[in-house]
C-alpha cells in the first residue's frame, strides 16, 4: 500500500474529522438530527479522504463517488429538513 501525502486532502480530512465530532457533540447534548446527518456525511468524507491518502481512489473509485455522493445527499437532506422545520411555525401577529 502506497501512501500519497497531499496536505490537502490531509487538511480536508482533518477538517472532516472536527466537523464529524462536532456533530456527534451536537447530536448528544441536544439530541438534534441534523446534527447526526452532517456528522454521518462527513465520516463517509472522512473515508474518502482516507481512501485518497493510500492511494487507493483508483482501485475503489466506484466506492469513492458512491460514499461522496451518499454524503451529498445526507448535507442536502439536513437542510431540507432544517428549512422545512422553520416553516411548520406559525408566525404570532
């Protein structure tokens, strides 16, 4: 297994990470959902950069745009659900 250090993807993997405790944090300490999708897409990111740094994207390049596409959809679904929570309000005249 070949290694390939790219501070890029070693960056966006860090930063994947934060972004995967934050929201597991959120979702402990206030329960939120949306919270848990956006830690659930950026772990599957996480995977994908991990993938990237040993070098194995090109061998399993059909798991690689699967998970990003999976964590897409999980972002794209959380502000769905946030942008529809803010409207079951009714505004108080």
């Amino acid at each position: 297994m070949n290694m390939a250090f790219d501070p890029i993807t070693v960056l966006n993997l860090v930063l994947a990470l934060a972004v995967l405790a934050g929201g597991i944090l959120g979702y402990r300490k206030i329960g939120s959902r949306i919270s848990l999708y956006i830690a659930m897409a950026f772990g599957l990111f996480s995977i994908t950069h991990i993938l990237s740094l040993v070098d194995l994207t090109e061998q399993l390049e059909v798991l690689v745009i699967v998970l990003r596409a999976a964590g897409y959809l999980l972002v794209l679904y959380a502000l769905l659900v946030l942008s529809g929570s803010g409207t079951t309000k009714k505004k108080s005249k």
